[in-house]
C-alpha cells in the first residue's frame, strides 16, 4: 500500500487527462437533446472500469438512462465494498458565464488551487470524484493492493432525481449486496482541514402556478380591479418566512430533530471563518434563521428557497401588461426524520389555502428524497477516518452537508448498508455553477486516501 504516492507520481499524467476527456462529452440528463452523449459517458465509464480491472462489467438498461455496474470479486468471504457515484452533470448555462466552454476542460491555477484546477461542468459533481475511485481501482489491481471485493454502480441521473436508480436498486438487491456503500461526492473543510459527511439533507421540490385572469391584459384598464397574479405570487411567498426568518408552513418543524447542546458545541469546532465566507461571495452580511449559526443554518436546519421565477413581460423595453399567469419552483432542503412526502403534503394544502379570491393556485410536486445521517461509531467510519489519518496526517472532522443525494437513505433501506462520504471538493469549487472545477490535488489526493479506506475497511472485517 505504501506504493500508492510513487504509482500516482508515475501515473498522474494520464490519470489527469483521461478525466479530461470523460469531461468533454456534456453528459447533461436533464436536457434530452444531450441523450446521445449520456448514453456515450456510460460507455466510456464501463471502458474504463474494464481496464482498471474490473472482471465483469456492463451497462444496465433502466426505463431512464442506464447504470454502469462493474465488479471484481477475489473472494466471495470476503467483505464488499459498493462505490457509488454518477456520471450526469448538470446543465451548463448560462454559458456566457463560463471563462472557458464547459466541455472544453482546461487546467488553470487559483488561489484556492496553485497546484492548478480542471474546469468543466462535471469535473467535481461528480465526474472527477467519481473517477478517483476507477483509478484507486486500478493502482489496487496492478500492484496487487486489493484487500477485498469491489463493486461499482455508476448511474446517469442523478442530477434530475435518480428516479431509476430505485427501480435499479429495488430490483437487483443480490447483484449489489455489500458491507458498505462509498461515496465521493461532497467536500470537505479545506485542503488542509479534511472531513468526512456524516449527514445529507433531504429535499422536497415543487412548482406552483397562480393563474387569474384568462389572458394577459392592459395594466392600464384593468390594473388595481383584477388580482395580478406576479403581485399575488410573490406576496404568497414572502408569507412563507416569519420576521425570523423561521418557515411558516403549518407542521413543518414538527418532525425536525433538535440537536443537544453537547453536539451543538461538537459542531461550532469546524474552523469557520465568516470574514472569508462574505468574501468569498461578495455580501456584506449573511442571512438566515435566528437562533442558528451559518454552519447549522446550512446543515441541520430545514429550508425554503425559491430556485426561479416567471410569468408576464420581461423581453427588451416596456409592456404594460397584467400577466395571467407567474409560477415559481420552491425547494425544500429537509433534515433527518422530516418524510419529503408528507412535507410536500403540508406544503401543498398550506399554499393553496394562503391563495386569495381572485386567483387559483397549483403545486406540482416534482422529486425528493429523505435526508440521511451516518454515525461515526462503526468499523466502516473508522477506517475511513484512519486512511485520512494516513494521507492528511490530521484526523478529519465529521460534519453535517447541507446538500442532498437522495438516494443513499433508500440504500439504506433497500441494502441495509450505511453509507460512507469521503468527499474531496472544497465549497468554492463552484459545483452546479459557471466554472466549475476540481484541484488537481484534490483529485489526487482522493485518488491516494481511497486505497487505504479498502485497506483499514478489510482489516476490520476480519
Ligand atoms: N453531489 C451533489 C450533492 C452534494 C454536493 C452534497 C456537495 C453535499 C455536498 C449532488 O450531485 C446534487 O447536486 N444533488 C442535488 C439533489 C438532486 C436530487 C438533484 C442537490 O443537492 O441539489
Ligand atoms: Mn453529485
Ligand atoms: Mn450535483
């Protein structure tokens, strides 16, 4: 195992550019005129896990986009370890946004990253991490380091809800039997403050739309007698927050778990600075529910965000027009015991009793997905709280993510596994927007604390 700085050294060449080219094809699941390049990023994912050294690899055909499965089994006594990761990304626009097209990777130093950062839509979320774990794979395999067996289960749609990956998994339960599920698709503290996600939020995500009048009309003759339904919108939705900024929704705290002070405390340890974080986006304050720090308004706190809002004119100069129409897609990032269904249930009927005469309202529910904590007292944690230990010379931190991956609660339920987040992005690596990008050292450095993960997890299990 102490082999595995010298191969990365050797090898580190390559390994950077076949990430480049697995983020030259725009794998974006959300938009169907990129099917075909979905379809080839599964592809040349199964390529690459057959010559890591996987003995069995296929593509697996869902209703959606398929999974990429692969494995390689040196003894069935053996424990298991199931990699998960998605090889989706999320749409790239606004590309005028972007200092460098999207799907045309390039390496440029930062002052978060001098040893230099990939930029590509998907070279952190999730591709770049993803991609790791093939080349932890294959130092494991070459040098004769693989301490257990291996399975990898790479999905296409992660971006838009994994709603296949749970036909997948309620289906093929034996195929992906496990002792635990790795992931790598967080972050961590800081380059020099490594930590391991010990909890995800959940997520209800929903459209309203408020209709009034049955077209669009002159604001000047019918402006102040008919309700506007922009005016009403945004009225409604400003209705949804308390001067504490606390959520108005009628029982949507009453399942939320209240942290002890104990591990209140344990938390406020996370080295934190609110200087760098106003700096880092340009406020002059931050904002959120009284009551709470910034890393517990991000992480155990339940929310409510508008992600967009449309309806009436807002083409080149002025139109004097009363929209019939505004709409507004709400998320709600929910934390354990908080059910995503029954929270879009109160959601629902809180909205649309909040309506005034005038206008009607609907909530489209699109998905969701339960949040999940991970304890830390277990054989699978440790050793990867160990092979950090080994790479980072510094114990790394639990903490809480304020993100979601929905589908690691239903692994849990269906394969009665936990789930281990060994996430090597930093926050300002900008996942999700216009340049995004993964450090180099990152990238290697996940590629370099994984075999040892394996390596500590089998010692465990015998
Ligand atoms: N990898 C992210 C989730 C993430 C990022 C968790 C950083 C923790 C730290 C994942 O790809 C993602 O974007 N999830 C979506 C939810 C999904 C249902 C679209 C999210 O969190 O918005
Ligand atoms: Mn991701
Ligand atoms: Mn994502």
């Amino acid at each position: 195992m102490d082999t595995i700085k010298e191969y990365i050294d050797q090898h580190k060449d390559r390994f950077i550019n076949e990430l480049i080219d697995l983020l030259k094809i725009p794998s974006v699941s959300a938009d169907s005129a990129f099917s075909q390049d979905v379809l080839d990023t599964a592809q040349a994912v199964k390529n690459a896990l057959d010559k890591a050294g996987c003995d069995h690899t296929e593509i697996c055909e869902t209703p959606g986009y398929p999974v990429v499965y692969g494995e390689k089994i040196i003894d069935p006594e053996l424990p298991t370890v199931l990699v998960y990761g998605h090889y989706d990304v999320q749409p790239a626009d606004p590309y005028d946004l972007w200092n460098s097209p999207p799907f045309e990777p390039v390496i440029k130093k930062t002052e978060a990253h001098p040893e230099g950062a990939i930029y590509a839509r998907g070279a952190c979320d999730d591709k770049g991490q993803m991609y790791m774990h093939v080349k932890a794979l294959e130092y494991m395999t070459q040098t004769g380091n693989l301490p257990c067996n291996v399975k990898f289960m790479i999905e296409g749609e992660e971006e838009v809800g994994s709603e296949n990956l749970a036909w997948f998994v309620e289906r093929n339960q034996e195929k992906l039997k496990n002792d635990v599920i790795l992931i790598s698709d967080t972050g961590m503290i800081a380059k020099d403050v490594p930590s391991i996600t010990t909890g995800l939020r959940g997520l209800s995500y929903v459209e309203v739309e408020v209709t009034g009048p049955n077209r669009d009309l002159h604001s000047g003759l019918y402006g102040g007698a008919v309700a506007n339904p922009i005016n009403v919108l945004t009225k409604m939705i400003a209705s949804l927050h308390d001067e504490n900024n606390h959520i108005t929704v009628p029982g949507f705290y009453d399942k939320v778990e209240e942290l002890s002070g104990e591990e209140r405390a344990q938390m406020a340890k996370a080295p934190f600075s609110l200087e760098n974080y106003k700096k880092a986006l340009d406020i002059n304050d931050i904002y959120g529910e009284a009551g709470y720090t910034t890393n517990e308004r991000n992480s155990i706190r339940p929310t409510l965000d508008v992600n967009g809002i449309w309806g009436g004119y807002t083409g080149e100069g002025a139109k004097t027009v009363i929209p019939s129409k505004a709409y507004a897609k709400i998320s709600m990032r929910l934390v354990p015991n908080q059910d995503w269904e029954e929270i879009t249930r109160l959601f629902k009927s809180h909205f649309e009793s909040i309506a005034p005469d005038g206008v009607t309202v609907e909530v489209k529910p699109h998905h969701g997905g339960q949040g999940y904590v991970t304890p830390i007292d277990n054989d699978a944690y440790q050793a990867a709280s160990k092979a950090y230990e080994t790479t980072f010379g510094k114990t790394p931190i639990p903490q809480r993510s304020g993100g979601s991956i929905p589908i690691v609660s239903l692994f849990e339920k269906e394969l009665k596994s936990k789930t281990i987040l060994m996430g090597f992005g930093l926050d300002s690596d900008a996942i999700h927007s216009p340049n995004e990008h993964f450090g180099v050292w990152n990238y290697l450095k996940g590629i370099e604390t994984i075999p040892w993960f394996y390596h500590f997890f089998a010692q465990k299990e015998n």
